[in-house]
C-alpha cells in the first residue's frame, strides 16, 4: 500500500487489521472501568514493545548461524523482518507481568484485560503469515480424503513454493477469531479463553514444517505454547487466583 512516499507491505496491514481493533477494544472496556487514559496506554504499549522484544528475540535464536555473521542485522527489523511467535507471547507476557507489580495492580486481572488484544492481534499475524509463508504447513501428497479437504489449501512456503499444505496459518486465525467472539459473550472467562487457543495452536504446530528447535522428537514451539497454556487454564482457575492473591 502506497501513502505518499512511504510504502506500507501487505503483511504490516494485515497484522494491523488484527491489532486495531484489539487495541480499540482494550481501551474501550478500559474506560468503562474508568481506568486513567495514561495507564491503559503505558499498558499497552508496554505489551506490544514487549511482545516485539520477545519475539524478535526468539527468531534471532532460532536463526543463530544467519545472525552470527550479520548480527547489526537483528535489530533491523524493517529490513529483515521475523519474530518467533512464543517469544513473542511470552515477552507480551513478561512486559503485563511487570506493569502489574509497578501498577501493584492485579496480575490475573491485568491479564484478562489483554485477551482480546492478545487474540484479535493473533488472528491478524497469522493471516499475514498465510500470504508471506511464515510457519507453513506440511505438504499433503496423494489423494486427499474428502475429510481433509477443509484443511488444506494452496499456500506458499517461506520460499514461495506453493503446494497443497495443511493451511495452519488459516486455521489458527480463524481459531483466534472465533475465540475472540466467544470471548465477547461469554464474559469473566477471559483467561480461560486463551488458554483454550494457546492449546490449539500448540497442536496446530504439530502440522507445521517450518523449521525450528527440537526437544527430543518435539518441536519446541509446540512445548512452549503448551506451557503458556497450562499457565493460563491454571490462571483462570478461581481457587489458584485466590491462592496467588
């Protein structure tokens, strides 16, 4: 998209279709709390540069030997873009963290405000890697069963290379998607909303054949985000919320 001289790719607007609407969100029901306009801004922008932080961090790691010979290069995200998709969460996460215990607000509650960030901003990443073929698919060959068919597209690589895969990118997007409308009206269970997702798309990874840490024969992405969703069903969980406090 082209604005005067700056030139806006599709993959930025497709994340920011996801983002805005979240952010728009959050401070909505944010008024509605009457939470100072300063601290739900300091909220999430400390969020978002923390989730950048994370992420970026975590595809500097997983692209040790690239950036090892061209390490001014990791900060240049504009120019090689990248972020590893549970650094990015858990750097989103370390950021809440640490705004709720200088807030000496409530870390669950702070948490809950942020789902419908946390999914619409998903959604919107996961549709842009579906274009740009970041955390693609496997690639099905042979005949396809017709109860496979909704699973599958045609969707490019990370080299361009398209094929029919599993279309986890689409999948995933739709998944935050229609948790963010169940989020919507079913209120108080934010937390365990999220970890609902997190636990989808830890399987979801298991359809994935982007490259990535292994431990043992499993994909680290998918340890990760079944850890965060552990943490987050045990969060959403009354009794351990009590303990906590």
């Amino acid at each position: 998209m082209q604005i005067g001289s700056w030139f806006i790719p599709e993959y930025t607007l497709r994340i920011l279709s996801g983002m805005l609407p979240g952010v728009v969100w959050v401070w909505y029901t944010g008024r509605q709390q009457s939470i100072p306009h300063r601290q739900i801004g300091l909220l999430l922008w400390a969020t978002l540069i923390g989730a950048i932080l994370g992420g970026r961090l975590g595809y500097v790691a997983q692209n040790a030997a690239y950036f090892a010979q061209k390490p001014v290069d990791a900060i240049m995200l504009w120019r090689i873009g990248g972020l590893n998709g549970p650094g990015a969460w858990i750097g989103g996460l370390a950021a809440a963290l640490f705004y709720a215990w200088r807030m000496h607000a409530s870390a669950c509650q702070i948490l809950e405000h942020l789902a419908p960030l946390a999914l619409w901003l998903s959604a919107g990443a996961w549709w842009a890697c579906s274009d740009a073929g970041c955390a693609w698919g496997r690639e099905v060959t042979g005949a396809i069963e017709p109860w496979q068919r909704w699973l599958i597209r045609e969707l490019p690589d990370l080299y361009h290379t398209f094929a029919p895969r599993y279309a986890v990118q689409l999948l995933a997007a739709g998944c935050a998607l229609g948790l963010a409308g169940v989020l919507a009206l079913w209120k108080g269970h934010n937390l365990a909303i999220i970890a609902l997702y997190l636990a989808g798309i830890s399987v979801l990874t298991l359809l994935r054949a982007d490259p990535v840490f292994l431990v043992g024969k499993l994909r680290l992405d998918t340890l990760l985000y079944g850890a965060l969703a552990l943490g987050g069903g045990l969060l959403a969980i009354p009794g351990f919320q009590r303990i906590r406090r």
